[in-house]
C-alpha cells in the first residue's frame, strides 16, 4: 500500500495550514483503523480451522451502497470443535447460515459471527458451510467499501488492509491461514465492468445484469482480497515472459484512456526486472493486473492492484509487494517493514536499473524521511499508535535504507540470493515470514551472524552522526579518524562500514573503511594529494548531521605524474603559504637536465614540464620550498 497524499501532506503540513488539516484527518483515520487492528488483536474469530476455499457470490450496483449475497467457505477443522466464527461487521446483516442443507441458529455480535454445529465435527475431515448476509458495509480504515463516483459515474471499491475485510464480507481476518483457492462472482448492472482476483474466467449475461466470475488459485492473505466495479475500459499490456507472454490486464475509467495507456506499459521492464532478482512473477499462472480507483495511492490487491493514476514509482511500489507482502506476507503488524520497506525499496531498484538519474535523489529522500524520527525503530514497537505503524519515515523509507544498508554490508550477489532464498522458502512463500525468517536467510546465505545489526538497525532506534577527522602527510598517507554519536541511547554503537572519496580535481578514490568503535583511526597510502574527503558518497547509510574536517600536517607537499612518463610531466605542489619553488631534475648518472622556478600561491598548484626530449631511463627531481629538499624519482620510458 503507498499513499500518495499522505506523502504530500507530510511534505507539505510545515507550510499550509490546510494541508496540515489534511494530514489531521488522515491520522484520524488512521487512528480509526487501528482501534479495530486492536480490538481484532485481541479478539475476532477464533481461528480453529484452516480456511481451503472461499467463494464469494455477491450482488454490488455502483449506484447504491449496499451489498449482498453469500459465502461458502470450505474448511479443515483442527479438532473436533463444535462450532465456527466468522469476522463481520455488525454493520451487516446474517440472513441464514447454510450447513448440509440445513438451516443452523447462530449469534451475531462484536462483530463475530458464531456457529454451533449440530456435534462436533470430525477432525480433520473437510467441511462446508455458507453464510448469507446483506446491509450496508462498514467503513474502517483507508475506507474498507467505498461508493463514489468519477465523470459523473458511479463507483465501488474495497481497500481491507488492514482489518477491513470484515466490513464488507464474511471472513477469517487474520494473518495465519492463508486462503488456499477462492472465487468471487459478483453481479453488477450491465453496464459495469467488476475487477477482481485472479482469472476472468465467465462474464454471463442474463436481463439487464451481468456476472463476473473471477477465479484466483494461489493462497491469499484476507486483507488481498477485493473487487471494484464501475465502467471500466479493459485492455492488457504483455510481459515476454519464458518464452510466453505474461498478460498485464488493465481495467481504466474511460476520460484516462489514453494517458493510461501511454503509462501503463511501464509496467512490462518492471516486472523483467524483478523476475530476474527476486524469480518469476509469483502469479504467473494467471495475470498481473491493474484496476484504477479513486483513494489517491495504490493497494497491491494479489494480481490485481487498484491504483490511482499510473505514476511510475507506485506501480513499481505496488508491483513489488505481489513478491513482498503478497507472496511472503508480514506475520504480524510488528513485522508490517517486510512489507512496506522492501515495496519502497523495489521501486528505487527499478530507479536504479530503468531510470537511474532518480537513483541517487530516490535514496537521499529516504535517509532524509528515515532521520526524521531520532527515536524510531523499523520493527513496529508500538502497535497502539498509528502514525508508527503506519509510519512513511520508519516503517517504509527506513525499512528501505535498512535494506540498502544490508546489500551493503554483504554485497549484490549474497544480498540477492538470500531474498530469492526467503522468497522460495517452503515455509513462507504463499504464507507469512517473521523478521526473524528474513535474518535467517540473510545469514545462512552470507555465514555472518547479523544478530548485531538486526539489534542496531531493524529493532534498536535512531541512527548515527559521524565526525570525520582526517589529514595527509609529506608521504602522502593518510590519517582518517572516525567518531560516531547516536540519536537514541538503545544503541550503543552503529557497527558499518563506512564509505569515504579521497579526491582531487583529477583524481579519487573510494575506501571502506570498517567501523567499530568510536576514535577508530586508519591509515591509508594515498598515490596523490587529495583536496578533500567525502563521507559516503553514493549514499548507502541512514546518519544525520556528520562533519569532515581536515587537519594540517604540513607545510609542503609535491606529487608527479604520470609515471612513467611521456611527453610531459604533471607536478602538483600543495603549499600552506604564497612562495617561489625550485625544481631541479637529474638523469640517473647525477647530470642536471633541467631547472625552474615557480611562483606557487596558497593552496594547490598544479603546473607541468616538458619531457619529450628526454631519453629513456630514471630520473631524479629535487624540490626546494621553505629551506627544505623534497626528492621523487621517475622514469621516461624509451623512445
Ligand atoms: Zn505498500
């Protein structure tokens, strides 16, 4: 799920007071939304079976706010238990409870629908019963069922996540048992169009109505499952897929045709892409598919994401969860970064591999919105309090960089292979990973014990400053000094290899250098005189506020280059005064070959010499400054 307003209202909150209301309400709702995560945390219906099939066969017209229609659902009881609940609204209305025919008596309360069965059932034995219900739905969240309308037409769509299934449908809203297969068939007037999971696979008309039947066979997460209805213009984009093509469906309000159609094919690289990091689209027996509606960011619905508009970033963002969230899902709220820190940090991998002049500003972004809470942590600690579960600063751009940081630390090819690893894990894929099953896999692909950054980084808080010290020596080597302080006290010490750029105007060199401590100094053997030291250069920590500062080590100091050399050489002189400099150069047999004088400034001079009518062979160079020699050899190599 990635909100767009919700980004622009964080933005933006610090200058317009309207917008500052704006994001008001969005915590409200939020808020909202979270009470019933509580309460269903606590509550909601016993989960005494595991859920094999689902069908939903319901009756939605755009023109009025109401449903209804039934669902069957088929069942393994773990026990022999002796009755079944549901999570439903009270919003809604049970009509009947179907079972073997027969009618069963049933409660209705708290939002949790009970059912006692006859005897109790036999273990193990698959069973069936149907629920029918109607009213109008419930609306928690980010608006679980929502009527509205677009260009004067009407429209309904659901958006669950996180505990609004129950709002609209009779369910099992946990995050523990993954629906094995489902269908949804809901009937619409005929001049509607209905998206929904999986394969179209009837659209039967009978008077002026019509069916869809939608048919989804891969487990799903209840918080997935969805359908939309309005007058939508269907057509697909096709991914060359294993020789085959995977079908892109696209369902579009009509007055966006054709700017949807210019946006849309995005999507075709992206999903290359992420096949060939992370393995094959987890769906591929049956579609990709993108339906627009009107909540103002989009919602991974598996294989079917709704969306608004077809912005490059969040069909990347949306895109990734059917790996991330869809196909291994958080197993708890705790858990939500395994969700949103790696669909955020999808979408800056396809920056960096489709459109990389967005790479570098896309991670700056991040660390910028990550060190916008000195006290957070990425593992959701606080469940009570919305704005941290749903926190676009920890949970999706510090999730992220924790990402980046981690391919850091163990580099592409391990990184990679340990997020295919998780992702193909028997025990997780098409079910739930907790943050501890990530860290698994991370350490049996790389051997390192990670326990360290895990408890730095993903449940510790905060994030380091750095101060840099560094200075260079008549030999050209170079004194670096790290100092590192921390914005909360539940980390002692972020242990990370620290990039550092030594660099001139021609020449640099990246160095990492491994930090541990506080007052770690290292020295490195610089070929040059570098003008400046830059921490991090291409962006791969989360820290706020670092300093580099340079300290004197000299008075003069000279470099040459290249060597050997050819028709001319570079001389460079770094010199802390206004002075005149003497150069003498000598073949190796001792004979003065040649001898200037340069008026150098304060600072950093660079000059050269003719060499071209030099023979081949070793010479010396003699430096006067400041009532001191300095010697450097080199060669001119033969003509
Ligand atoms: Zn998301």
């Amino acid at each position: 799920m990635f909100r767009l307003w919700l980004i622009c209202a964080l933005l933006l909150c610090s200058f317009l007071s309207e917008a500052q209301n704006d994001f008001d309400k969005i915590v409200q709702s939020e808020r909202k939304s979270f009470q019933h995560l509580c309460r269903d945390e606590r509550a909601g219906a016993e989960n005494n079976t595991n859920v094999i099939y689902q069908r939903l066969s319901l009756r939605a017209n755009p023109w009025e706010d109401s449903i209804s229609g039934s669902v069957t659902t088929y069942f393994i009881p773990a026990a022999g238990i002796p009755y079944i609940e549901f999570d439903l609204t009270d919003d809604l209305t049970v009509d009947s409870i179907l079972y073997h025919g027969d009618t069963l008596s049933f409660s209705h309360q708290n939002e949790v629908i009970h059912i006692a069965f006859p005897t109790s059932l036999t273990p193990l034995q698959t069973d069936s019963i149907k629920v029918v219900y109607h009213g109008v739905p419930g609306n928690s969240g980010f608006g679980s069922f929502i009527q509205s309308m677009h260009d004067s037409v009407p429209v309904i769509w659901t958006l669950s996540e996180p505990y609004g299934a129950k709002d609209w449908w009779p369910c099992k809203q946990n995050l523990q048992d993954k629906i094995d297969s489902i269908d949804i068939l809901v009937t619409t007037p005929d001049s509607f169009r209905v998206a929904s999971n999986g394969l179209l696979v009837g659209e039967i008309h009978h008077g002026n109505e019509v069916t869809f039947h939608w048919k989804h066979r891969y487990p799903i997460a209840t918080y997935l499952v969805c359908f939309a209805v309005t007058n939508y213009i269907a057509y697909y984009d096709y991914v060359p897929f294993n020789g085959d093509t995977l079908p892109v469906l696209n369902y579009v309000y009509p007055e966006h045709l054709a700017e949807s159609q210019l946006n849309t094919a995005k999507i075709v690289p992206m999903i290359q892409l992420y096949d060939s990091l992370f393995g094959v689209y987890p769906f591929s027996k049956e579609k990709y598919g993108q339906a627009e509606f009107g909540w103002g960011g989009g919602m991974e619905h598996q294989t079917m994401t709704f969306i608004t508009g077809f912005g490059f970033e969040l069909m990347a963002h949306e895109l990734g969860h059917h790996w991330f969230g869809d196909k291994v899902t958080c197993a708890s709220w705790h858990d939500i970064w395994l969700n949103e820190g790696f669909a955020t940090y999808l979408s800056g991998l396809c920056y960096e591999h489709l459109d990389p002049k967005w790479w570098e500003s896309f991670k700056i972004s991040r660390i910028n919105s990550a060190v916008q809470e000195p006290h957070g942590s990425v593992w959701c600690d606080d469940t009570a309090n919305v704005s941290r579960v749903f926190s676009s600063s920890l949970t999706y751009n510090k999730g992220a960089m924790v990402l980046h940081m981690l391919r850091f630390e163990l580099g592409d090819s391990i990184f990679f292979v340990a997020l295919r690893n998780y992702l193909q894990d028997e025990n997780l894929a098409y079910s739930y990973a907790t943050t501890n099953d990530l860290r698994q896999h991370l350490e049996a692909a790389s051997g390192k014990d990670l326990q360290e950054f895990f408890n730095d980084w993903v449940y510790g808080k905060g994030f380091p400053s750095y101060q840099i010290t560094w200075q260079q020596d008549f030999a050209n080597q170079v004194q670096v000094s790290i100092e590192q302080t921390q914005s909360d006290p539940s980390v002692s010490y972020f242990e990370m290899p620290v990039p550092i750029r030594l660099k001139n105007a021609f020449r640099d060199t990246t160095i990492i250098l491994n930090n541990s401590s506080s007052g770690q100094a290292y020295k490195i053997a610089l070929p040059f005189i570098a003008d400046s030291l830059l921490f991090d250069p291409e962006y791969w920590l989360i820290s706020k506020e670092n300093t580099v500062s340079r300290k004197s080590a000299y008075d003069f100091l000279f470099s040459i280059y290249p060597n050997p050399v050819g028709n001319s050489l570079q001389i460079e002189f770094q010199s802390q005064v206004d002075q005149n400099v003497e150069m003498e150069i000598y073949n190796d047999a001792g004979q003065l070959i040649s001898k200037q004088t340069f008026a150098v400034t304060q600072g950093r001079n660079i000059t050269q010499t003719e060499t071209g009518g030099f023979s081949g062979g070793v010479y010396h160079l003699t430096v006067k400054a400041g009532g001191k020699r300095y010697h450097a050899s080199f060669v001119k190599a033969k003509n």
